[in-house]
C-alpha cells in the first residue's frame, strides 16, 4: 500500500507543479525557476504522504493522498512571485 501512495502521490506533485507552471504565471506572477518548481511538487507530495501516513496509518489511502495534494499546493504556491509592481521604497531612504 505504501507503494502506490507514494506512486500516486509524485504522480499527484508533477500533475500540480506542471499545472501551475502552465496555468498561474499568466494570472499570479511568475515562478523564481522552472527547475524547482517542477522539483518541489513531487518533493512536497512525497513529504505529504509521508505526513498523512504516518498520522493516520494505513489503510486510509485516499486520505493521505488528499493531504498530500494539500502540502503540495500549499509548498508550491510558496514559489511564486508576485507580479510586476512598483518597486517598494522604505520609510527610512
């Protein structure tokens, strides 16, 4: 069992990290690298399913892979950049 929620679960974080690479930078900015965005889906589901495995045990397949979905959304929105904006200017300059 441990197998397939580990298959699934870098199936699950290439599937997030090619998604968000394709569909946010029109709308949110852009990613620091292409490299690591595609490096840390897999890496954050595979941690995630690590998390939600060892917290609920096995037998509950489905569950860990939902929590694996979520650190892995969660860790790669972490990598995006925001959009072009002003520059910032600080109050003692």
């Amino acid at each position: 069992m441990i197998l397939w929620e580990a298959l699934g679960s870098v199936l699950i974080g290439l599937a997030v990290s090619y998604g968000a690479l394709r569909w946010l930078p029109a709308r949110y900015g852009q990613f620091r690298s292409r490299l690591l965005a595609l490096a840390t889906g897999p890496g954050a589901a595979l941690f995630g399913a690590l998390l939600g495995h060892s917290a609920l045990g096995p037998g509950h397949t489905l569950a860990v892979l939902g929590v694996s979905l979520g650190v892995c959304v969660a860790l790669v929105s972490l990598l995006l950049r925001p959009a072009n904006r002003a520059p910032r200017r600080s109050a003692t300059a």
